[in-house]
C-alpha cells in the first residue's frame, strides 16, 4: 500500500487531559507527521491542530482512530491520491 499526502483536523475541548493524551499520540505517530500548526481559541475553549502526513491508509487511520477515541477530542482527515 502506498504512502498519501493528507491533513488531519484535530478540535480538541478545553486544556485536561485530553490536551496531553492528544500530543502523546502525536509524538508516537511522529514519523508520519510532516508539519504541524496548533491554534488555541480561547474564546471558545478549544484548541485547533492541523497534521499534515504522509502515510499510508492504514497508519493515517489508526492515528485518526485513536484520536477519535480520545473524550473531548474531534477529527476528521483528508487524504490526496498522489
């Protein structure tokens, strides 16, 4: 299976442990990850993180999978086909 270009969009709910469990999974799946932007939007107790990756299906997955499963935490991917 080949390797994508993708974004993953990440809301997370306030600053709790979600906030720690969501850049644990990020630095697990860092080698996927080619750049990363993280916008606190206080006014409305989130926090915004755009991903970018290149990985295959399979590992996207299973990032925004695992990410998903997290209370508080929001996501939603796109994958290009080259």
């Amino acid at each position: 299976m080949g390797k994508r270009i993708g974004v993953i969009a990440i809301l997370v709910e306030g600053r709790g442990e979600s906030v720690r469990r969501v850049n644990d999974l990020l630095s697990q799946f860092g080698e996927i990850i080619i750049g990363r932007l993280g916008i606190p939007y206080r006014e409305r107790g989130l926090n915004v993180i755009s991903i970018t990756v290149e990985g295959t299906t399979d590992e996207v997955g299973s990032l925004t999978g695992k990410l998903g499963m997290l209370p508080g935490v929001t996501t939603k991917s796109l994958l290009l086909t080259k």
